[in-house]
C-alpha cells in the first residue's frame, strides 16, 4: 500500500498501533544484529551520521572519518540530540553547560553529535 501524503501515513501508522514505519523498524533491528551504532557530526555546511561497532572509543570513531583523526586524536567534543532539541543551537548547549570533553578511553553512544580535536 503506497500512501504519499505524510499526514495520511501518520494516521494510518496511529490506527495500526505502530510508532516506527517498517522500514525503521528494519534498519533498528539490523544494526542491532550487527552491533553497530550511529553518532553525528554537524557543522554549518553539512550534517552526517557515522555508523561505527558498539562500543567504539571515541578515536576509533574518529578513524570512521579519516585515519588522521584517530592517529591524531587529541580528544572530542560531544553533546546529544536531547540537549540540542532543548537548547536549540550548540551556543545554547554551551551555556547550558551539556558540552563535554572526551577522551580517548571514551566510549561512543549512539546518537551523540561530536568534534573531533587532533593533531597530525
């Protein structure tokens, strides 16, 4: 069944009971499968999502990006979606105090939004 209207597909996933479409459904279930996770960059030309193992340290998700980022990794910068949907702008977060500084023992949780640091 192919529904266009955004509207129409929300009214219809609500009569079902469902909170998620199939196909989210199905990329959930595979990176659980495969123990992967997702964490993002964000600057003011683009916004991408990293797919990394579970449990990776910071520098090993640094390494996703370039080998020079993890080589070089001196330390990341991280906050999560949650603080960015409350404060609204990394200055906001910022202020708030929700920017933390990582290290190279940390380990990546999936949804965090990170700045690398390093040095090559």
């Amino acid at each position: 069944m192919e529904m266009d209207d955004p509207e129409e597909q929300q009214m219809f996933m609500q009569e079902m009971g469902l909170t998620k479409t199939g196909l989210d459904r199905m990329i959930a279930t595979g990176y659980g499968l495969l123990e992967l996770s997702t964490y993002f960059t964000a600057g003011e030309k683009e916004t991408r999502a990293w797919t990394i193992p579970k449990n990776s340290k910071a520098p090993q998700a640094a390494g996703a990006i370039h080998s020079d980022f993890e080589k070089g990794f001196i330390r990341a910068e991280v906050y999560c979606l949650e603080d960015l949907k409350k404060y609204k702008t990394e200055a906001g977060i910022k202020e708030a105090g929700k920017l933390r500084i990582e290290g190279k023992e940390y380990i990546v949780q999936d949804g965090d939004i990170m700045h690398f640091r390093f040095n090559v």
